[in-house]
C-alpha cells in the first residue's frame, strides 16, 4: 500500500513539473503601443512571432527571452500600400521580465517604421529577481 502511495505522490509531482505554465519561469512580452498624435505613432498588429501566427494581435503570449523575429503590420487608410509597405520584421533580443511595445512611427505619407519602447515588468520582477534579500 505504502508503494503505491509513494509512485502515485511521484506521479503527480512529475505531471505537475511537466505542465508549468508559461509564468512559471521569466519571461518578456510584446505588445502594441497606444495611439500618440504628438509622435505621430499608431498601434500595428503584431501577426507572427518566430514565423508563428499569434493569437493575439495585439499582445503577445508570455516569450522566453532570446533572440526573436517579430512580425508586425500597418496599413494606413490615407492610399492602397503594396504588403512590402505594410508588413516589417523586427530583430529582437528580449530580456526576462520586460514588456517590448511596438509603435508604428509614420515617416511619410504611407512609408513608417517600427519604433520600439521597454519596460519592466513589475509583476515578473517580483517573482524571479528578488530571490535575494
């Protein structure tokens, strides 16, 4: 009895390792920035990450931090783009625990390119890099 109750306890330790969730380990996310009519910046769609179609278009899911290739699209209704003028890939190298928003900065009448802003993320901070202390 007493065997079976120490491979059932192994079991479930075991499972529960293998399902940790995407939290359970620091992370970064990537999202769109809001509107700012002082930057002249628009919120795009962030469609692929890695070459994966996101669920989200406008926030990521949690990312492990490396280098990734993020994918993003605007489309200004001023006049018709040809894709090469609404889709740019942006190189990036993500840090745990921050939060990357992408703004699309419009630098002529239909042409713009992908600004990015970072910042922390307090709730990842708190949980991964204040282990000391």
């Amino acid at each position: 009895m007493k065997t079976n109750r120490a491979a059932l306890a192994c079991a479930v330790l075991f499972a529960s390792a293998a399902y940790a969730g995407p939290y359970d380990q620091p992370y970064a996310i990537v999202e769109v920035a809001d509107r700012s009519a002082t930057r002249e910046e628009f919120p795009p769609a962030i469609t692929k990450i890695d070459g994966q179609s996101t669920r989200n278009t406008r926030r990521s899911d949690p990312i492990a931090p490396g280098k990734h290739k993020v994918t993003v699209r605007f489309e200004t209704a001023r006049v018709a783009q040809s894709p090469a003028e609404t889709t740019r890939e942006v190189e990036m190298d993500l840090e745990a625990c921050t939060r990357y928003r992408i703004a699309a900065r419009r630098v002529g009448s239909t042409e713009w390119e992908p600004k990015v802003y970072s910042e922390p993320l307090p709730e990842c901070v708190k949980k991964f890099k204040k282990k000391a202390g």
